[in-house]
C-alpha cells in the first residue's frame, strides 16, 4: 500500500510539473478555453501580410503564424491536444469590442499597442515595428509627393479606425493643411482609391503600404515616402484584467522568440513570395525589430518618438 501510495503520489507531482498553468486553478480565458475546447482568434482579411484572406477561409500570414504557435503553447500547458481553432474576422472598428466582450480570445493582427487602447485591452509583447508613412506615385524617377508637407489641400487616404487616421487629422487641423482625409474601410478600399487617383497618398504603416505596393498592377510605380510620424509597436490583444492568459500568450511568443523561429516566419512573409499571386514585399528587417526580438517588452509604443 506504502508503494502504491508513493507511486500516486509521484505520478500526481509529475502531472504537475508537466502543465505549470494546471497547477493552479485555471481562470478567465484559459477556464473558457479549457471548457469549451477550444479558442476563437481574431483576424483581419486585408492586413497583407500580417493577417489576411488568400483564396481560403483560414486566415494567412506573419501575425497569424504567432498566433498558431500560441495556440501549440495552450494545447501543452492547458494538456488539451484536441483543442479546437476558431476564427473570427474582425476589422480596425470592431477588433477591441470583440476582444472586449468575449467573442474574440485573441487577436494577432497589425494593433498597435498604444496608451489609449490599453484602457480598453492587454496587450502581449510587441510582435512587430514600424514607421508611419506614405505610399505615392513615382513621378519622373522621384516621389510625387515626398512628405507630408506637400499634401496640403490634396485627397490622402487612410483606413478608418487606425493611428494613422487620428494622427493625420491632427495634423490637418494644427497646421490647417486643407487635406481632404478620406477614411476608407479596410487598407485595400484605401490603395483601391490611391490607384485609381481619387487619393494622391495613402498614408499607413510602412510594412502595410509594402504589402499593398506589391500587389499593385505595377509595383515599381509606386514609392513609399515622408517622414514617420510616429513608431508604433504591433501586439496581440487579449482581454484586460486577466493576467494567467496575457502570461500564457507572452511566454508562447518569447519562446518563439528564443528558438530562432520568428526569423524563417518574418523570411516567409516578407522576403519571400506569398499567396495569393506570389507578391513579394522584399521588405528586409529592421534594426527596431531586431531590438525588440532580442528584448521583448508589452510597453506602449514610445510616445516621444511621435511628432
């Protein structure tokens, strides 16, 4: 009986050891996950190549593939194999209240983390830098509008619930501009209006307008442009006040991190072609991400880098 016990006993302490969030009683979205079997990630159907639809109902791209690999980290620690994958498209308007009121466990798009929005939702560590800018024309061999002070009194677009559009608001109101801001649904509604000359400039982030050039009719007529306006760093969104899954979500993407992996998932996305017509961004990575691969951090984009 002595054995018998002692033998429970180290199969109990193993059981354990081998699922740290289990020993604990699981609460908020791991429970949720835990008991329905299975997780409902958010993604967005135009975000090229962050998260995006190719012809599939499955969701591509560099966002998606960390959520994936979170989702591998959750079927470990929660000892849950068979847990199930859901998906739910969400868009710059509806991505918070979704992930706000349950509908959405997660979502790994391009959201920047900014102070604002962590009113309103956790973020994981960053996934991803970049620079505000401006996607134009290629007018004998130069820019058809270099910077943003150019754009005065012209059409420049954005997507509509984004930094980019707040930010260029403000600046056409401080330094009364006269631009006539359009704000379209998604960044393909946004270059549609760009190519077919209803905007001058698209004004997004950078890696975004790289996707968007490369599916042009003809990449090579079209430049990406101005001075950043800002720096902002992409994370995933989870729901506020539930720090077990933020933990769970961060310790899958540092993983991801330290394994060398993330490296062949920015090569596939932006160095190499990508569905649905072999695009290729040839958008190689920069000394910011590289940073923040090497010493991963879930702060706000640094307020003092915008201008």
């Amino acid at each position: 009986m002595r054995i018998v016990r002692h033998l429970l006993g180290a199969a109990i302490a193993a059981a354990v050891i081998s699922s740290p969030v289990m020993a604990e009683e699981l609460t908020g979205t791991l429970k949720k996950i835990k008991d329905q079997g299975s997780i409902t990630l958010g993604h967005r159907d135009s975000s090229i190549p962050f998260s995006y639809l190719a012809g599939k109902p499955e969701p591509v791209g560099y966002s998606h593939d960390i959520q994936v690999a979170v989702v591998e980290h959750l079927k470990k620690e929660l000892n849950a194999p068979d847990l199930k994958t859901r998906y739910n498209l969400v868009t710059s308007q509806t991505r918070i209240p979704l992930v706000q009121n349950g509908t959405v466990d997660l979502e790994c798009g391009s959201t920047t983390n900014n102070v604002e929005r962590q009113q309103q939702v956790a973020f994981s560590v960053g996934i991803f830098e970049v620079g505000t800018r401006l996607l134009t024309k290629v007018k004998d061999g130069q820019p058809a509008f270099k910077d943003f002070p150019d754009l005065a009194g012209k059409n420049v677009v954005t997507t509509a619930g984004t930094t980019s559009e707040r930010l260029l608001k403000a600046m056409n109101a401080d330094k009364q501009m006269k631009m006539n801001v359009i704000s379209a649904k998604d960044h393909g509604e946004a270059f549609n209006m760009l190519e077919s000359g209803r905007a001058v400039a698209f004004m997004m982030d950078d890696a975004l307008l790289a996707g968007e050039m490369a599916k042009a009719k003809k990449p090579a007529d079209w430049v990406i442009t101005g001075t950043p306006q800002s720096y902002e760093i992409y994370g995933c969104m989870v729901r506020k006040d539930d720090p077990a899954f933020k933990k769970a979500v961060d310790d899958a993407i540092v993983a991801l991190y330290k394994s060398g992996e993330i490296n062949k998932i920015y090569d596939k996305w932006f160095q190499q072609p990508v569905p649905p017509k072999g695009l290729n961004l040839q958008f190689p990575m920069s000394d910011e991400l590289k940073e923040l691969i090497k010493n991963p951090t879930d702060k706000a984009a640094d307020e003092k880098k915008q201008s």
